[in-house]
C-alpha cells in the first residue's frame, strides 16, 4: 500500500508541476520498467519517478539508474526507508509521511526550505550567489554523479 501511495504522491506533484505522469511505462525494449515516467511540457525532457521501498543494493540501483541513463531517461528514486545504503550514490530523495498525511522530503537531493523566496529574481534571503538568489526562472537539480 505504501508504495501503492508513493506512486500517487509522485504523479500527482509532477502533474501539478505542469508536467505529464503515467504510471509503470516501460522500455520499447523492455530494459526498463518505471513507477512513473514525468514527461515535461515540451516533450523534451522524461524522468522516471521510482518509489524504491523493498531493500536493493547499490550495485543493483546504479545497474538500473544506468539503464535509464542509457535509454536517455533522467531518473530519481523515492523511499521512505530509514536507512538506504544507495541515498547519495543515486539521484534520490528520503520521504516521511507524517501523521496528516501530507508526504515529507527528509533527505536526498532536494529538502523543505521554509525561507524560500518566490521571487527568486528579487530575494534578499541569501548573498552566497550559490543558491540561485537573484536568478530568473527554474531551479535546475544537479546530476547526483557529477
């Protein structure tokens, strides 16, 4: 059921981010088989969205994220596990969902901010020049192997 909800999460907020979401798309090839595939309005860009919560090694998560790599699908796993050996080897993000329900991001490659600037062209919150302050549009998420 968790990973049932996770999914949901997932394609809900990649909907809600104007982006396209359908659920367990897999490879022409059949190399691959994703929880949910986000498709960015342009078409452009596709990233699978994996709600990992059964135990997998390392070795077999970079197996896969390289698959994706290959195939030319960006990828970022899930998992609301307390402790996964793979959290920073990968593009990933820890959740937590706490009593109200409402899905947390507690680890990984993105995390709550609670002084986010809307305004990112106008913020006054930071002068590290580091964190995108001052800069117009989207914030673009690194690549976890660079």
């Amino acid at each position: 059921m968790a990973h049932h909800l996770l999914k949901l999460d997932l394609a809900h907020h990649a909907r809600s981010a104007g982006w396209s979401a359908e659920y367990e798309v897999a490879a022409p090839d059949g190399s691959w088989r994703a929880d949910v595939i986000a498709t960015s309005p342009d078409g452009i860009r596709r990233v699978a969205l994996e709600a990992q919560m059964a135990a997998i090694s390392i070795t077999d998560i970079d197996a896969r994220t390289n698959r994706y790599r290959a195939a030319g699908v960006e990828v970022c796993w899930f998992t609301d596990r307390k402790t996964v050996p793979w959290l920073d080897t990968v593009p990933s993000v820890q959740t937590a969902r706490p009593d109200d329900g409402v899905v947390q991001v507690t680890a990984g490659a993105a995390r709550f901010e609670p002084k986010w600037c809307e305004d990112r062209a106008d913020c006054s919150l930071c002068e590290c020049e580091d964190c995108g302050a001052g800069i117009d549009g989207t914030l673009l998420l690194n690549d976890a192997s660079e």
